[in-house]
C-alpha cells in the first residue's frame, strides 16, 4: 500500500531546482508545490504561497546559479514564510553562491559571504547545502546564525568515477581542489595530484602542471566549481602535453559561464559530468539521496 503524503510538510521548488525539488518531496512524501513568481512590468517580483503554509514544515529548495535577483526572491519568500505563520522554514540550496569571496582581498572590498549567510539567516531557520565553498570560512557556523548543514557529495563522485573511468588518476587543479580531490581519490583508491594555481584574473590563471607521470593514463580532474572554465582548460593543456591518455573533468557545481563547457571540450576534455546541485545536460551525478537522508534525519547542526 501507498504510504499517504505527509500534509504537514511541504517542499517548495524554485528554478532551476524544480526537478530536484520534486524528486526530494516525491521520496519523502511531502507534498511538493512550485511557488508562484513573476514579474511586474518594471521588474520588480511578485511571488505568492499558492498553498496554505500557516503551522507547516515548508521546505524551499533553490540552486543559486545567478543568484543576484535568486537572493531577493528567497528574502522575499523567507520573510513571507513567517509573516504567514510557517511552522519552521528550511532553505536546500544545493549550490550555495557568493561563497569565494570570503575576506577583503583588496581594500574596501565586499566580504559576499559573510553577508549573504547573514541575510539569509535573519529570514529562514535552517539551511542545508552541498560542497559550499569553504576555505578560508571554516565552518558554516562561523557565519551563519541559524543551523547550517555541509552536505557533501564526495561519496557520489567517487562511485561515479569508479564505475565509468577505468584505472584513473585524479588531479587536484588547486589548493582549494585539494579537499574534494583528494577524498574523492581516497574514496576509491586511487592517486592524487594537487597542483598550483595562480590567479591573474577573473578569466586568467596560470597552472603548474608538472612533476608527475601520467602518460597513457585516464587522468579525471576534480574541483568543487567550473565557472569560466580556464582552471580546467589550462589543466588540460598541460596534461594534454603530459601524454595522458583521456581527459576527463568532474565537478559538483557547473556553473558553465561564457560557453565554458565547450571550450572545455575543445581543450581536449573527452568528457565533462557534475552533479544536478546545478542542473545542466551533463549533470548525471544525482544529489537528491544526499539532501533526502539529511532531512529525514533531521540533525542540522
Ligand atoms: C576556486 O578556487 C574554485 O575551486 C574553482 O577552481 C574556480 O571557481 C574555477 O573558476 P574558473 O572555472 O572560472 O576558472
């Protein structure tokens, strides 16, 4: 017999998370709605509850890819959750943006994630992310006031590795690579690399990819982030002039931005997958059993 759907729970999806969102609250049993958002004529938002949420559990789940309107519409959407007496409102944003810019790195520069984990904060009670980027931030409690879950998706790119690459080598393409790298590379046994990285720009970094034989090697590069794709392109380079043999690029979050996933493939990546925390035609890594154990546990801390 059918179990019935859980009427005290809702889960709410918002673009691009819509598919996720409804897989999770299809799983769960948790009814699922979208939220109703459009736009006035000068672009300010409209957004409506289409559902009843007074005493309700609601969940809002929302990858922020773009996330400059993203964020307005979930500040918009949180604070409306609790005017409207929502029991308790956690926010799923399987790509957490905003995260990189984590200290003044020039004078009089905005510190995004601090202030972002701020706002946020003030207008939901939990958050649950995937592989945010955390490095300089150690834990998300350092900046979020409200519960906050680091999920991690290390454990589903090693299996798909191992069950699509034969015998790889895995590359770190930086420092900040080193964390997924390298537990993705234990995961499953095989070797890993870390190389250095110096960034000149927003679309210029200089890779140091030298030191190691990888010749006639499947070589997949893992990193948390595509998002020009010149890491990974300049990876490629090198290890093209190192004789691998396939080249083959992992992430959890492709950001995909100016084309980069095909100057990807012209650089000679054979092939490119991440995960669906930001739906794109190559995201076969399914994260929904992550984000449902999660919530069934309940334990945000
Ligand atoms: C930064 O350290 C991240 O881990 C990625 O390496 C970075 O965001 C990739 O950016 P891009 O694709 O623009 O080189």
């Amino acid at each position: 017999m059918r179990k019935k759907i859980t009427k005290s729970k809702i889960v709410f999806g918002l673009f691009p998370s819509q598919k996720l969102a409804k897989r999770v609250a299809r799983k769960l049993k948790y009814k699922y709605s979208n939220i109703i958002v459009s736009k006035f004529p000068d672009g300010e938002f409209s957004i409506k509850f289409p559902l009843e949420i007074k005493n309700k559990e609601i969940i809002i789940i929302q990858s922020l890819i773009n996330p400059n309107e993203k964020i307005l519409e979930l500040l918009f959407i949180g604070n409306t959750a609790k005017e409207l007496g929502a029991k308790k409102i956690t926010l799923v944003a399987p790509y957490l943006a905003y995260m990189r810019a984590d200290r003044r790195f020039h004078k009089g520069e905005v510190i995004s994630a601090n202030i972002l984990a701020r706002l946020l904060s003030s207008c939901f009670d939990e958050l649950l992310t995937i592989d945010p980027h955390l490095h300089r931030i150690k834990k998300l409690s350092d900046v979020f006031k409200i519960k906050a879950k680091r999920l991690t998706s290390v454990k589903l790119l090693g299996e798909f590795i191992d069950k699509n690459i034969k015998d790889p080598i895995i590359i770190g393409p930086d420092a900040e690579s080193y964390q997924w790298a390298n537990s993705v590379a234990k995961h499953i046994g095989a070797k890993a690399y870390v190389l250095k990285k110096r960034r000149l720009g927003s679309r210029k970094v200089i890779i140091n990819v030298k030191g190691f034989d990888i010749k006639g090697k499947n070589v997949v590069i893992v990193d948390d982030i595509i998002s020009t794709g010149h890491t990974m392109i300049e990876t490629i380079k090198g290890i093209k002039r190192a004789n691998a043999k396939g080249i083959y690029c992992i992430c959890v979050h492709g950001l995909f931005v100016e084309n980069a996933y095909e100057k990807m493939i012209k650089a000679g990546a054979k092939k490119i997958y991440t995960t669906n925390a930001i739906p794109h035609k190559n995201s076969k890594i399914d994260v929904a059993p992550l984000i449902i154990r999660a919530i069934k546990e309940n334990k945000l801390s």
